[in-house]
C-alpha cells in the first residue's frame, strides 16, 4: 500500500472536471480546424473553392455600351440645353458649377445664408479670401464663437488657399429668406 504524500493545510484537493468539458473542447478545435482548412483553401487555390463558395454576380453591362463608370439610360444627371433657363436653380438650394482646364476639374459651390459663414479646412492654416480681400486663416472661423458675419446681404465669392494646395471657391449668397442661419464650409484642400 502506497502512502499518500503529506498535504499542506491551504492546498485544496484535487478536483475532477464533469464529463461534458473535454467533449466541449475537443468540439470547439475541430470546428476551428475545419475553418483554418476552409480558409487555406480558399487562399491556395480559389478555383478548388469555387465549389465550395459562391462568387458575387459581376455588374451586368450597360446597355448601350458605354464606357465604364457611365450612367445607365435613365440614371442621367439633368444638364441644361441651349437655353440657360431651361434648368432653373432652386432658391436657397445649394448649386454646384463645374468647369476645367489645364489644371483640371474645378468647381464652385454655391450656397446661401442669412448671417455669416464657418470654416472646417485641412490643413487649417489655409487663407480666407472673401471677394478677393484677405480675412484670415481658416482655423480663425471653425467654432459658432468665431463666425464671419457678412456686412450687407449680397453675394461673397469665398476663396481657400493654401501654399501646395489646389484652391477652392465658394459663392455664398447673404440673404434674409436663406434656409441657414450660417454657411458651414468643410473643405479638405487637394494637394497640387
């Protein structure tokens, strides 16, 4: 008969894990076996795992054949014709004009407001120019505490520049029947 070795009073008896534990276990890796197989082979081989997983459906052409990236028939953007007011603007609704050049595609924003405007510019040591007058880095006007507020109602062509940056404009109409209190301009300046 074997003597069992002396056990110190704070060591607890050894206890027996239920039955049901190591079932669980050993469940668990095969089921994550099986996904680290399943894995392995849809990156080694995709054309074994094809079988096995359904590819996305491939954007149908378009029906007249156009270039990729083209609106389909029907999806077209409504551009006025020969008559300039054939497309009205929408009062107090912000416009966008978009012209290009050497340098590219430029474009113009055209927005209103009753009272004044704020900036959010990246990088925010970028100038503010309203109608061509120099008001000061954009960081000047990014809280409600700190807005322009224009002198007279009227339009004011905003300008934001900054050295190795493609500048930005705006046109803001101040008018007393403008949706917004405030123009909020959140630009983030392309670098040239």
């Amino acid at each position: 008969m074997t003597e069992e070795p002396p056990r110190h009073k704070h060591e607890p008896p050894p206890m027996d894990l239920p039955s049901w534990v190591p079932t669980v276990i050993g469940a668990v890796l095969v089921a994550m076996a099986a996904l680290a197989v399943y894995t392995g082979i849809r990156y080694r081989n995709p054309s074994l795992a094809n079988s096995i997983i359904r590819r996305r459906t491939v954007p149908r052409a378009l029906a007249n054949g156009g270039a990729p990236g083209e609106l389909e028939p029907g999806g077209s953007l409504v551009v006025p014709g020969a008559n300039a007011d054939a497309n009205p603007p929408t009062p107090n609704a912000p416009r966008v004009e978009i012209g290009g050049g050497k340098a590219g595609v430029t474009s113009i924003v055209r927005m209103s407001a009753r009272r004044g405007l704020i900036t959010n510019v990246m990088p925010d040591d970028a100038m503010i120019y309203v109608n061509n007058l120099a008001i000061g880095q954009a960081k000047q006007f990014n809280t409600m505490d700190e807005v322009y507020d224009f002198p007279a109602p009227g339009a004011y062509t905003i300008r934001i520049v900054a050295p190795g940056y493609r500048e930005r404009q705006f046109i803001v109409t101040a008018e007393d029947g403008a949706k917004n209190e405030i123009a909020r301009l959140d630009v983030k300046l392309d670098p040239q």
